[in-house]
C-alpha cells in the first residue's frame, strides 16, 4: 500500500497518530549524533524502531541500542 511513496522523502503515518521521520531528517539526526561502534544508546520514542534499527547497524555487535516508545 505505500509502495507508491518508498522513495519519497515525507514523513509516513504509522498507525496511532504517529509518523516515520523523514529519511533526510534521519540522516541529519545521525550525521549529528556520530554514533560509532562499541556505542550504548538509548533511543527515547523509538515509534516504528526503524531509527533504532539503524542506530543498531551502525554500532555492530560491539554496541547496544535499547528502543523505548509509550503507545496508548
């Protein structure tokens, strides 16, 4: 069904109000953070995990990236 908007840079409704941020927004949030391997990150509103998901990739085995969100 969003097929259509994979390659779109906009936020996307995730179910519950919430959005997935923007790819670029992403990128410069992990540009500015500069996560490295061997990392502990703590990620706040972690909504669908796909930040955390990344976060994860970045910091490899080494690392550990814990995902928080509050759905009601």
């Amino acid at each position: 069904e969003l097929e259509s908007v994979a390659e779109v840079d906009v936020a996307l409704p995730i179910g519950n109000g919430q959005t997935i941020s923007q790819p670029l927004v992403v990128a410069f949030m992990l540009e500015l953070l500069d996560p490295q391997r061997d990392q502990k990150i703590l990620d706040v509103g972690s909504g669908s995990g796909w930040t955390t998901a990344l976060l994860s990739y970045i910091v490899g085995n080494e690392g550990k990236v814990f995902g928080i969100e509050n759905i009601n």
